[in-house]
C-alpha cells in the first residue's frame, strides 16, 4: 500500500514539475517590457502660465520692446503647449491678442489727419508684418503640426486675414484710404508730383491680403475712376483740338498709365488700365477724328502729314474697327480723287502727263502706306483696288500707258541709268495690271513697237527687250510670242544686210541699201 501510494506521488510531482517548465519556457518566449502604466501629471495651471508668458511676448513684440525677448525659451514654451494637447488654447490666444492689438493700430489711424493718415498706414502695415514674421517663427512647431492637423489658417495667413478684416476694411478706415489712395493718382495725373513709393507700399499691401482684395478693393474702383476721368479729358479735346492735337494728346496717357503700373501697380493690371484709355481717348472718337474738318484723315493724306498719320494709324489699330475705319475714309478719297483725274477731259490732252500724274500719285500713296501705314497689306491692297476702279473708268487707259512708253522709249530714256530705266519699267506694268482690257494695250503697243523698231527711233534695245520680258512674266508666252517674233525679225534683217555687204565689199561706198525681212503673223498691218 505505502509502496504504491509512494509511486503514484512521484509521478504526480513529475508531472507537475513538466507543467511549470514548460510554462517557464513559454514565458521566457513572451517576455516583453511594457510602457510605465501610472499616468504623468501636469501642473493644472501650466497651460495658463505657459500661455500668459508667449502672450507677454506678443504685446511685447507689438510694443517694439522684442530686444529682451528670448526666442528660444518662447518656441520651448510653445512647442511644450502643443506637445501637452494645448495647441487650441494657443491658438485661440494668438487670435485674441492679434485681434487686441489691431483694433489698437486700427484707432490710431482713425484719428491721422490729411497725407499723415496714409504714411501711418503703410508704417503699421510694415510693423505688423515684422511682428508677424517674429511670431511665426515663436510658433513655427504649432505651424507644422497643430494647424496643419486641424486645418487651421497658418500663422503668417491669419495675420494677414485679421489686419484686412480690422484695419482696411474698418467702416472708417475703407471708404477714406480708396478716396485718397484714387485722388493722389488724379494728382498725379493732373501733373502733380506725388510720393510714388509710398503709394506703391500701400496698394502692394492689397495685393499682399490677396488677389481678390487687390482687384475688388482697389483695382474696379481705379479703373473706373479712370473712366470717368479720361471720358471728361477727351470731350475737352476734341473740342479744343484739331486731329493732330488730340492723337498726341491721346497717346501721351498710353504712356504715362504703363509707367504707372510699373511703379505702384500690379503688372495684371497694365493691359485693363490700357483698354480704359484706348476705349474713353480713341474708340469713343474714331469717326470724329478721322472725318475732322480741315484736319481729319483726308486733310494729312493732301498734306502728306506722315507723322500725324502714323500717329493715327498705331492709336487706332489699338481698338476694333480702327485700322478698318482709316482704310476706307482713304479708299473713298483714292477713288474720288482717281475718278477726277481719269476722266477730266483736259488732263487727258496729254496722254504722257496723263499717265505721269497716275505714277505720281501712286508713287504718293505708296510712301503714306510705307512710313506711315507700316506697309500694312491690307492698306496697299486697298490702294491697288482705287487704282484699278478709277483706271478703268476712262476707256483710252492702255492706249495712253502705250503712249508712255512709246514716249520714253523714243526720247525720255535718254541719260538715265540702267536701275532707273528698270523702275520706269515697273511702274508701267504695274498699271498695265490694273487694266481689264490688257489686248487692247497689246494692240497699241504692238504699233507703237513696230514704229520704233522700223524707224530705228527705240533709245534702247535692252529697255525694249526688258520690257518684254515683264510683260511675259504678267500675261505668260502667248501674249508676248509676237512681240519677240518682231525682234527675232529685225535681228535676221540685220545679219542678212550684215552678210551681204561682207560679200559684197564693192558696194560699201555706194548707196545705202536697207532691206527688212518680215514675219507677216507678227506685226500689225
């Protein structure tokens, strides 16, 4: 009995001995150190002291006295408010004290009198941006964690939020800084000399709050004071003015409103102020400037007024319809001038002055387009339409350029060099493109060809043959085959007579034989 009970003991010890070792290995497998459970306490009223020593520094900061100031002991503090949870409490703070201190700054500027007022503006304006960069960097921690966790404004953008929405658009404050801000540019547009960078310090201040408050705060406002007063200058001009007056009076402020962007303004607004100016100066006036009695459009174009009508040319190319405008006041005039010129029966007398006066006039038309018109196409494709309409109306047209050419290949050629000979040349068949009826000319000048040809009265077989060639450049080779036939003619006239004296030496000093072998399809009858 004991022997058995002794047996059954050691294997219930054994089987407990097993248990607990492997329950000891287990827990030697799993052994972790786990965080100190017993929560840290803080100071209940170290967020108040902590808070109440930043918030001294801020009215410090504002107070100009951040010389004694230790930065880095103020960002411990405030990163220590963030860590321990109280980030809402610092920024709240922050908000309450900014706020405190603009309403200060907000009723001082109130009370500025006369040009102190805006001087004080841009002063505290300047102020509160150093002290805001000072705070920003005090709560840099609160900036990056805080702020950007809770979706907060940041430091630097609640600063600007809070002096816009206290100071610029405080009820006494808003109305009062636009008024002076728009009657020192008036001043200044008036020719009063004004203090340009502080201007340019107190409206970037608008720019700096935002786009939306430069444009709706200052910049709708400007432009339409700008309106008003270039829609009162203008009506002062034009009726004071002649044409030329105005268009250098209405290019003056294109000028001085660029330079004016330049210096005080926001570049966006450069091409809104330029259109205010193009529209109340030039747009609103076109049809009286160029229809101006004794001064308007077709006055310079008799006058060969370059400048002025340069001048007109790049101020209305600004606005719509303007170059359009300039263009047909000077087709009407080419045409009623042309028509004049063609058909008056005394001009046509001459036929070689009658076509002298249509080179001088294009030859005029074509130096206004070039200097003052800046060569523009569509100015000289409407120069060469009044040439065409007007040509056209006398119906002797290319008998009398055949006449002119006959003229100056005779006799008017004399003396003149080659480059001079070949401009004639162009000049003449540039009106023969104007012609409608070209076989007619073809007709003429094949007579008046053939005469100069068997007469030996041509100045210039060059000039002949060039001629020649720009006409086939024009009409192509039928319209010149002819023509060539003529002078492939008398050149074989030539050789023959040439070849006959050589073989017959005996003859030279007898009478002179002249024998011209002809093409019957070539010449005229």
């Amino acid at each position: 009995m004991s022997n058995r009970f002794f047996v059954i003991s050691l294997v219930f010890w054994f089987s407990i001995s097993v248990i607990f070792f492997n329950m000891s290995n287990q827990k030697k497998r799993n052994f972790q150190i786990e965080a100190f459970k017993q929560r840290v306490v803080v100071d209940p009223k170290y967020a108040d002291k902590t808070w109440k020593i930043l918030e001294h520094a801020i009215h410090e900061i504002y107070n100009h006295n951040a010389s004694g100031l230790s930065f880095e002991e103020l960002y411990r503090n405030a990163y220590n408010m963030v860590l321990h949870k109280y980030g809402d409490k610092l920024y709240n703070g922050l908000v309450t004290t900014m706020t405190f201190h603009l309403n200060e700054i907000c009723k001082s500027i109130e009370e500025a009198q006369g040009g102190a007022f805006i001087e004080l503006i841009n002063r505290k304006w300047n102020d509160h941006n150093k002290a805001l960069q000072m705070i920003r960097d005090i709560l840099m921690y609160m900036d990056r964690t805080y702020i950007s966790s809770t979706k907060k404004t940041h430091v630097h953008e609640l600063g600007l939020h809070l002096w816009r929405d206290n100071v610029v658009y405080s009820s006494k404050i808003q109305t009062r800084l636009l008024n002076t801000l728009l009657d020192l540019v008036h001043k200044e547009r008036t020719g009063e000399v004004i203090d340009r960078l502080l201007m340019r310090n107190v409206i970037k201040m608008f720019m700096d709050l935002g786009e939306s408050v430069y444009q709706e705060d200052f910049e709708k406002p400007f432009l339409e004071a700008s309106a008003e007063f270039y829609k009162v200058e203008s009506q002062g001009c034009i009726e004071s003015c002649d044409c030329g007056d105005y268009l250098k009076k209405a290019e003056k402020p294109l000028v001085e409103e660029v330079e004016r962007v330049a210096h005080y303004l926001d570049a966006k607004s450069e091409a809104k102020i330029t259109s205010v100016v193009e529209r109340e100066m030039i747009a609103n006036h076109v049809q009286r400037l160029v229809h101006m009695e004794n001064s308007g459009l077709v006055n310079m174009l008799l006058n060969d007024k370059y400048e002025d009508m340069g001048r007109m040319y790049s101020l209305f190319r600004r606005v719509a319809n303007g170059l359009v405008t300039i263009r047909d006041v000077m087709t009407l005039h080419l045409r009623e001038m042309g028509k004049q010129l063609v058909t008056d029966p005394e001009k046509s007398k001459d036929p070689v002055e009658f076509v002298q006066r249509l080179l001088d006039e294009r030859d005029k038309y074509d130096k206004i387009i070039n200097m003052a018109f800046n060569n523009d196409k569509t100015f000289q494709n409407a120069l060469n339409s009044s040439f065409e309409y007007f040509l056209n109306l006398n119906t002797r047209s290319p008998e009398f350029i055949s006449l002119f050419v006959d003229d100056k290949l005779r006799k008017g050629l004399k003396g003149v060099g080659e480059e001079d000979v070949d401009l004639i040349l162009d000049k003449v068949v540039m009106l023969f493109r104007y012609l409608q009826e070209k076989d007619v000319f073809e007709k003429y000048y094949k007579q008046h060809l053939a005469k100069r040809l068997l007469s030996g009265k041509t100045v210039s077989d060059d000039a002949e043959r060039n001629l020649i060639v720009k006409l086939k450049t024009e009409c192509g080779y039928q319209f010149t085959s002819k023509l060539e036939g003529m002078f492939t003619d008398m050149k074989t006239s030539h050789d023959t007579l040439l070849g006959f004296y050589n073989s017959h030496p005996e003859l030279s000093e007898g009478p002179t034989l002249v024998v011209q072998v002809l093409t019957t399809g070539s010449w005229p009858t």
